[in-house]
C-alpha cells in the first residue's frame, strides 16, 4: 500500500490551503485560478456514451439509485433562511472563508447578490438531469449548534440550514431530490420537530456531533432517540473527525461509540463515511482509553450481533486523499458488510478538485489507468457522475462493491418503514370475497 503522510498532513490541513496562508483578498484570486472546478454544463456526447459510463449504470436499477449525503449549501441571500458564520464569511479568517468559497463553488453557486441559494440549487438540479432517470439525491438540512440548556447559539453556528427549506427544495423537484431532516436533540421541542419532519417526508435525521454539540451518549438525547425509533427515522451521524465544518461542540462527540445509546434505542444509525477518517479512544476501556482509528471501533460495532439490523455505514468521502488508502480497501474487501452499507457522495465535495484523486487510486491499482483521466473529465462537468462512477469501478483485490450498494433505495425504505405501506398497498384484499366484513 502506497502512504504519503505527507501529502495526507497537507490535505488534512483545511482542505490543504493552509498554504494559502492569511494573504487576504490575495486568496480568493489565487484559489479561483489554481484550484476552482470549472463548472461546466451538459456532459459533452462522447463522455455520456463513454463505455465506462455506461458499465457503472449496467446491472442497476436506476430507480433504486439513491445518494444518501448530499449537502445544501446557500448564503441566505434567495430567502433560504441558510446563515453561516460571520467567520466564514470574512477575510480576516481565511481558513473559514476560502472553506465557505471552496463549499460555494464546488456546488458551483455564482457569487451575485441575491443568486448564491438559487444557483446552488439550479446546479445541482442539472447535475441530477445527468444522471440516469430515477436517479435521486437525499438532501441535508443542517440544525443550529445548542448548550446543554437546549438555547441556541447562533454565533457558534458555522452553518445552519432549514428543515423547510430543505423540505421545499425537494418538494419543488420530487423527480430528483427527498430530504432529510436535521434536529437537535437537545430542544425542547425536539419531538415535535422529528413528528412534523416526518409528516412532511423526511426520510432520515441528519447529524454533525461535534459541530452542532451533540453528545450522542447524553441521556439528554434519550426523548430524541425514543421519537425517531417510533418514527421510523434513521440517523445518519458524522462518524470520526470532521474537517469540513468547524462548531461547537467536542472533537469526541464524533466518537462512534457514543452511538451505542442511539442503538440501544432501537435507532437506525448510518455511520456516515463509514467513520473512515480521524482517531477516538476506545471506551470499552474506559475514558482513559488508548486512541484507535475511529474505523476500528465502527467495525466493532458493525461486527456485534446485536446491531446487524441496526447499524449500518454510507460510502460518502471515502474516496477523498485525506483517507488512508487501507480503509478504503477495508470497507471494499469486507463484502459480508455490503448489505448495510448505502451510497452517497457527500455533495458538493466530489466537486472540490484536489480532493480526490482517480490517477492516486489507479496507482494504487484500484481503479484501472485508462479509466482516470476520463473520470477527471467527467468531473469538470458532473462531480455527481464522476463520483458514482468512481464507486462503481473501484476494485481492492479483486472485490468490488455490491450493486446493493448503490440501489440504497431498498434499504433507506425499509428503515423508514416505507416497505412497509407498500407492503400493506400489495396485500390489500384484491376481491371483496376476502375483505374483511365491517
Ligand atoms: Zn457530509
């Protein structure tokens, strides 16, 4: 296996711009010439009907298609009601700033006053177009940072997006988006947040622990978990370190372990990025524990017994330089987990060039060499595709992810409970003869 720590450390430092430095407005010119995605439009014919498109849509059902971690981003302007720090958006703090920009233009919103929230939703409405039909994208709100007083703080917040307005940005185009809600289980009107996202077709909750302040083994959160099981809502929570987003809470909160109480609740937890970046320590030895990578302790969980049907992973981020390339192997060769594992792209990351690297993986003999510089192109003009059909070709040792994988639909429905109405509407009685009498 091929390390480059060094390359790792540079990427690992935000977003490797730290190099960047504090130069100001000198920044936003620099990063806009050297590293910005291009943004092209529609995907020129040769590359929609190049073969390796094709095989990746091959033996799939497109409907069953969904991207499980796709993130909205904005800056309020359109009415959103999306806020992000003022941190992140001064140039006196040029790590927070050129993130936001980086965020911004990765989904490829235009910098006009009054266009950002409205572009980063048309752009991404046309890279769903380019995907095959039934293809869908699972949208994130994104809820305040609160104190344990369950007050929010709105100046530690990094980031906020609504549950409406992700409700109605799917709503508006149901052919391409659903979403998912995200709530902070410590307001005190958590419950009837969970109960009215779910009425308006939340399909999941979504959580960043340590940027939102969640302690996930807090019996604070024990109402929250006793809703959403009743609900049917998964929860997909942040599994690891997290460098995307700075908050408010502690870097442990991402310990995935602290998911236990979630579990033991009879919650559905997706482990995003399958917990695949950053170290925690192992509290099965107790809180002085020595530190592992936080990937070992999700494979823990996922080989108890107890959560086979509980615990589950999506393969969002896994792909990005900042991993270790043995982890990505890990979660490919380990086939008996496919079954629990769900696709998603983290959107808008794949878009954020030096991210991730297809010509890296084909020296690693992941991917074949042929296959690189096409992906990079396909990437100029749809990070969404390019990252799908990434997913679909990477290979460790001759495995290669499962087509369940990929139709996530079957397994996002039956922790939902949606399965279920369609199985009641299947089973409905098809002659009066054996209706039940009223
Ligand atoms: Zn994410």
């Amino acid at each position: 296996m091929r390390t480059d720590p060094q390359r790792r450390r540079f990427l690992r430092t935000g977003l490797g711009l730290a190099a960047l430095g504090a130069a100001g407005m000198g920044i936003q010119a620099a990063a806009r010439t050297q590293l910005m995605n291009p943004c092209r439009a529609a995907l020129p014919l040769e590359l929609a009907k190049h073969e390796i498109v094709r095989a990746a849509w091959a033996g799939l059902d497109a409907a069953q298609v969904v991207d499980v971690h796709a993130h909205l981003a904005g800056s309020g302007d359109g009415g959103s009601g999306i806020t992000i720090s003022p941190r992140m958006l001064s140039p006196l703090y040029p790590m927070e700033y050129l993130q936001r920009l980086f965020y911004l233009n990765a989904g490829c919103a235009h910098d006009d006053p009054g266009r950002v929230d409205a572009s980063f939703v048309d752009r991404l409405h046309n890279l769903a177009e380019g995907m095959a039909p039934g293809f869908r994208l699972l949208l994130f709100a994104f809820d305040r940072a609160y104190d344990e007083a369950g007050t929010p703080l709105p100046d530690r917040t990094a980031f906020h997006v609504p549950n409406i307005y992700a409700r109605e940005v799917a709503r508006r185009d149901p052919q391409h988006f659903e979403w998912a809600c995200s709530v902070h289980p410590y307001r005190a009107d958590c419950v009837e947040a969970l109960e009215a996202a779910k009425r308006d077709g939340a399909r999941a909750i979504k959580w960043l622990p340590p940027a939102m302040g969640i302690d996930p083994a807090s019996p604070k959160c024990d109402r929250f978990y006793e809703a959403a099981a009743r609900l049917r809502l998964p929860l997909i929570s942040h599994g690891g370190e997290e460098k995307a987003v700075h908050g408010h809470g502690s870097p442990a909160f991402g310990n995935v372990m602290r998911l236990r109480r979630a579990l033991d609740h009879g919650v559905p937890v997706i482990v995003a990025h399958c917990a695949t970046l950053g170290e925690d320590t192992d509290l099965d030895r107790g809180a002085q524990g020595r530190r592992v990578p936080s990937f070992a302790l999700f494979s823990r969980l996922m080989d108890d017994p107890r959560y086979t049907d509980r615990l589950f992973g999506d393969i969002s981020a896994i792909t990005l330089r900042n991993r270790d390339t043995a982890l990505l192997r890990a979660v490919i060769e380990r086939t008996e987990w496919h079954s629990r594992l769900l696709y998603g792209s983290d959107y808008p990351l794949p878009g954020i060039l030096p991210l991730m690297s297809p010509a890296s993986l084909a020296r690693d003999r992941m991917l074949d060499a042929a296959a690189a510089p096409v992906l990079e192109h396909i990437r100029e003009h749809n990070p969404l595709l390019f990252d799908f059909v990434l997913k679909r070709h990477l290979v460790s040792n001759g495995k290669r992810f499962a087509p369940c994988v990929f139709e996530s639909r079957r397994l996002l429905d039956r922790l939902s409970g949606q399965d279920d109405r369609i199985m009641r509407l299947t089973a409905a009685p098809a002659s009066p003869t054996t209706a039940p009498q009223p």
